[in-house]
C-alpha cells in the first residue's frame, strides 16, 4: 500500500475541516482464494458515500464475450502470436477524483487521531471501476490504441503497417499483434506505465479455459458447469428450463418475481 503511495496520512482535525466525521469510511480486509494464490485486499465500505459530493460517475464499460472470441478467431487464421495478461493491483494505479477519507484498517499502527484521504481509487469506493477505467483508456491512447465503436473496452492499433488488439475485462485480458516484435514493443510500453503479469501459454481467462488445438483454441467453462451442477441442473438439459407447453402470461407482476432459487434460471 505505501509502494502504491495509496493514501496520505492527515490529522483527524484536518481532515473534518473537508469532509464531516459520519464520511469517514471504514474498511475491511477481504481475503480471496485463486486457483493458484491466496489474496488479501483492502477494501473500503463505499456505500457510505453520498452521490454528488463524494463521487459524480461510476460508469465504466464492461467488454463482450463476442469481442474476445473474435480476437482469438483473427489471431488464429492470420497466425499472429497472442499472450493474456492480470494488471496487479489495476484500481491502485488510477488518482481517486474526489476527497474520501478511510478510518486505518486493523493491524496498522499510525499516530493516534490521525486518518487516511485516498490518493487512489482503492477498491470498495464508488468510483473505483471508473478511475481504472478511465486511467487505462488514456495509457492507451497515449500508445496509439484506439477504442471500438462497439465494444469500448476492446482497442485496436495500427502504425506502420501492424496490426493490434487488445481486449480487456476490469484488470484482465488478451493481447494480439500482427508481428513478435509489434507484441514485444506494446508489452514493453505497457509495462512502463503498469504493473503487469504475462503469460505466452494461453491456459484461460476471466474464468473461461483455454486449450489450443490444431484449428485453433477452445473454450470451455468447467467452473461454471460446476456451479450449476451444484444448484441440481445436470438433468436440465434444455436451453430452457420451461416446460414445452408452458403458457406465458401476458400480466406480469411482482408477484412473479418472489420465487425462491431465482437465479438458478
């Protein structure tokens, strides 16, 4: 967190004359485990913030799947190279864009009535996503990507004849280029501005695994089968789990809506 320089630390007088005591945030330490680490977070409880005087937008662009599938497909029939990539610690590389003052979480040990104003969007806040994201697009733009008219979140870049795109889901995603060398030269200038972790054998992506065979790549989602074999729907073997006579209702209400196991549809 200090290497980040994610906050600054300010006497509690100080920081009251900015913002009132009930804005100070609490936060609390969320610990992940992934398929090959373990993870520890500190995580801010942004839904304390009030809108319009602690954060204006929270938007950002999510990318399609289709968009993905499509990079691997052009990588694929034109035989350019690929690599995915985790940006470590993304939200931590983006300038917070309003005043939010944290309580010290557990286990730190600052001077006595003293708090902690974020520097960096740190995770929890509202406006968190939305600083990452509009932190990237610029690095971005600054290489020479642009971004799609289509799917925001995939960027495509040309100089000199090569060809590139970039595909990105929050801190994770895919890049291919037309040339080892075009590849190598984005690879180097990313890394100048952040904090990535590369890898050349495609395994998988935002949860989707990724196998290459001798037409190209397949996906599959095992995780997922998995989470629905667990909600009993391994005999469900339908696109649709509604009967085939069932007669819909052309009055909705919210009554409908009150079912337990919902989201198992």
């Amino acid at each position: 967190m200090k290497e980040e320089e994610v906050f600054i630390m300010k006497n509690l007088k100080d920081a009251l004359k900015e913002v009132p005591c009930e804005s100070i945030l609490s936060t609390k330490w969320v610990f992940v485990r992934k398929p090959e680490r373990f993870k520890a977070r500190l995580v801010a409880r942004g839904f304390r913030q009030i809108h319009g005087i602690y954060y204006e937008e929270t938007f950002a662009p999510t990318p399609t799947f289709g968009a993905l599938r499509l990079l691997f497909s052009i990588a694929t029939t034109n035989n350019w190279p690929i690599k995915t990539f985790d940006v470590k610690v993304a939200f931590l590389h983006s300038i917070i864009d309003k005043p939010v003052y944290v309580w010290p979480p557990q286990g730190m040990n600052i001077p006595k009535h003293h708090v902690l104003k974020l520097h960096k969007a740190l995770y929890g806040t509202k406006q968190a996503s939305r600083c990452w994201w509009i932190h990237l697009k610029e690095i971005l733009l600054k290489i020479g990507f642009t971004p799609n008219g289509e799917d925001a979140s995939t960027y495509t870049f040309r100089k000199d004849g090569q060809h590139a795109i970039l595909w990105i889901h929050v801190d994770d995603g895919a890049l291919t280029a037309s040339s080892t060398e075009t590849l190598d030269w984005i690879t180097t200038q990313l890394n100048m501005y952040l904090k990535i972790k590369w890898d050349t054998t495609i395994k998988g992506l935002v949860g989707i695994s990724i196998d290459e065979v001798p037409m190209g790549f397949k996906f599959s989602q095992p995780e997922l089968i998995m989470k629905l074999i667990n909600f009993n729907k391994s005999n469900v073997t339908a696109k649709s789990p509604l009967p085939a006579n069932c007669k819909l209702e052309s009055h909705f209400s919210m009554d409908n809506m009150d079912k337990p196991y919902l989201k198992r549809i």
